[in-house]
C-alpha cells in the first residue's frame, strides 16, 4: 500500500494561512531539525506536498509530511502535525 503524501485539509489549512500572511513561522521536522523563517508558497509536485520557506536570503523546499510542528512566531501557536 502506498504511503499517503497529502497532509489533512484541515492541517494544510494552517500553511495555506501562513503562507497568506507571509508568516514568520518554526518548523520542527521528524528527525528533529528545527527551521525558521517565512513562510512563503505552497505547491504540489510528484503527488507531495512542498512548503517554500525563506530562510535568511535563501529559499528551503520542505515536504509537508516531514514536519512534525508547525509554531506561528507572532502568536506562538503550535499545531502538532505527527
């Protein structure tokens, strides 16, 4: 059976949100790497779920099912996706 590459509506919600507001955000991602920058763009490519997340001057592409935590900076929410 194949591995599901698409995040929950509901869960996706929140990027698509951050990425409206040009967010500043802190991913944790499940090998326990911890990202932060704006979130920038959402696409979908090769049936995955990718996240543009500017960091510093440069842009990161992050699988959405490799993020474990996504925390809104400003507000300090934290939405647990794992």
């Amino acid at each position: 059976m194949a591995k599901n590459k698409i995040i929950r509506c509901s869960l996706q919600d929140y990027f698509e949100s951050a990425c409206v507001q040009q967010a500043k955000i802190k991913l944790l991602l499940k090998d326990g790497t911890e990202l932060s920058g704006v979130a920038k763009d959402l696409n979908t490519r090769n049936k995955c779920e990718w996240l543009m997340l500017q960091v510093a001057e440069d842009n990161r592409e992050i699988d959405l099912m490799d993020i474990e935590q996504l925390e809104f900076l400003r507000t300090g929410e934290k939405i647990k996706l794992a």
